[in-house]
C-alpha cells in the first residue's frame, strides 16, 4: 500500500523501498534457483549484483504505455494497476491478494474477462 503511481519522477524513498523489495525476494531459495538457471542460459547476468540491477531495471523501470497519460513500471501493471486516462478500466492488477482488498474497500468491482 505504500506505492505511489501518481508521479513520473520516483522518490528516493520508493526507489529505497523498492531496493528493500528486491532484496527480499533474492533472499529466497525459488529466486536463487531462477538466476542460477538464468544465468546458465545466458539470460542474467552472472553476478548476484548483476541480476539485481537487471531485475530493478525490469521491474521498475518506467517505460511509456499508449493508454496511460504517463510512463509506468512493471511492478506497477502487475500488482498495482494502471488506470486508463480514456475510460474506467484497470489495466494489469494481477495481484489477487491486491484485487480482493480494493473491492472489500468498494474502490473496484471485478466483472470477468471480456
């Protein structure tokens, strides 16, 4: 709940925060594995400090989307949403976890996949 999607410019305290995300999750023994096979591939770089710089710029790097009135980041399309500027649809938000907590809270309402 602490991501803010409403600026361009990311803040040093998400960008730290999003630091302290990635670190996390290459704590775990599922992301271990992913770059060890990745980086055998040829895919990652070898280095531990490699791959997480090319995971911050894949997950966190803004780039543009045509429907967005601004840049948006993978992180945000997947687990925050981005609203269309044109009409009322959320694009992304494939976090279950994050879509039942906003309906709970009446801000989105789930009506299939068209």
């Amino acid at each position: 709940d602490k991501y803010d999607a409403e600026d361009d410019q990311v803040p040093a305290h998400e960008s730290d925060e999003a630091w302290e995300f990635l670190n996390s999750c290459l704590q775990t023994e599922v992301m271990k594995e992913a770059h060890l096979y990745l980086s055998k591939e040829g895919l990652m770089p070898v280095s531990k400090e490699g791959f997480k710089h090319k995971l911050y710029d894949l997950w966190f790097g803004p780039y543009y989307r045509p429907y967005l009135e601004r840049s948006s980041t993978s992180f945000e399309h997947t687990f925050v949403g981005e609203p269309c500027h044109e009409s009322s649809y959320i694009f992304g938000l494939h976090n279950w976890v994050r879509l039942y907590q906003e309906e709970q809270r009446g801000w989105l309402t789930y009506e299939g996949w068209e």
